[in-house]
C-alpha cells in the first residue's frame, strides 16, 4: 500500500506544478498615434498576470515607475494598476514629444512594441494673394497665388477648387518658403 501512494503523490505534485498561473503578458500595447499640437496624447497599455514595476520610456530613456512621473510636468500614468491598465497621458503635446514609446514591464522583462507618436501643427488658413476677390479679364493669361503661412507639420499642400470643383489639369507650383523646413508654402494657378 505504501507503494501505491508515492507514486500517486508524484503524480499529484506532478499535476499542481504544471498548473502554475499563466505567463505575465501584454493584454493591450501601444500604437502609433497622431495628435494636434496642444492636444493630449494617450498610449495605453494593459498587462495581465504581472503585479511588478511598470514603467515607460521615451526613445530609450527610461520616464520613471510613478504615477505622476516627476520631472516630466506634462507626463502621467492613469488606470488600475490593480488590473493591470498603465496607460501614458501627455499634455499638453509638445514639439519635443515626438518620439518612440514603449511601455516595459520591468521585473518580467516584457517591452511593448514601440509606438511613435507624431505631432502635427496645422496651417494658418490659405489665403489668394490680393483677395478675398481677384479681377480678370477674359481671354488674357493671369496667375493666382494662394499662400499659407506658419510652421505646419507636415507641410501643407495647396489644392485649388473652381465652385467646389477640384482643378485637373492645371499647371501647379509649389514653393517651400524657407528651404529645407516644414513652413510657409505658396502654390500658383495659371490660367
């Protein structure tokens, strides 16, 4: 009888081993976002089974394993950390926000896939150069010029439209207003 039960014990200690909890693993990970200058940035990240340090870090560096990440003002980490949820607040966004960003669980040794945040900047509203209204004459040839001030990213393109019509066809220029740098364009319409 003695016999029977040691190897029903192995068995049965056999059985609680590979009956360990699941795996620390990513329930939701972060992904590429766009925001407005100004605006405010959410990157979420959610992990199950994993109760340790979490932390972000902003192209490689390391933002801290706080909630309210001091030294980063604009920075914080919002949701039950309980069950799991880690997700980055930014705001409001700024230029210098632009980056890649993962979300790391430090003691498990996981790291998100990285996200890239991109922040736009919109133009200044176009406006034709000697406008709101321009003066023809029929029959001689004669240039319209639209421009958009600012420092927009990405640079903005210039589409021209006759009564809500989009103009095919037409000869178009393009001209970045400082060279080499997201800013003023102007694009010109012959007629």
């Amino acid at each position: 009888m003695l016999r029977m039960r040691v190897p029903a014990l192995l068995v049965l200690l056999f059985c609680f081993r590979g009956r360990a909890g699941p795996s620390p693993h990513f329930l939701q990970q972060p992904e590429d976002l766009v925001v407005l200058l100004g605006e405010e940035a959410r990157l979420p990240c959610a992990l199950g089974a994993y109760w340790g340090l979490v932390q972000w870090t902003k192209s490689g560096l390391a933002l801290g394993g706080q909630r309210d990440l001091p030294g980063w003002s604009r920075y914080w980490i919002s949701g039950n950390a309980a069950n799991g949820q880690h997700d980055l607040h930014i705001r409001p966004v700024e230029l210098e926000d632009e980056a890649s960003y993962e979300c790391q669980a430090t003691q498990a040794g996981l790291r998100s896939r990285p996200a890239q945040l991109h922040v736009l900047v919109p133009p200044e509203a176009p406006q034709v150069l000697g406008g709101p209204s321009v003066s023809l004459v029929a029959g001689v040839p004669a240039n319209l010029t639209c421009r958009s001030r600012g420092d927009a990213r990405p640079t903005p393109e210039l589409l021209w439209f006759r009564d809500g019509v989009l103009l095919d066809g037409a000869t178009f220029h393009q001209t970045l207003l400082k060279e080499g740098t997201p800013g003023s364009v102007e694009s010109t319409l012959t007629l």
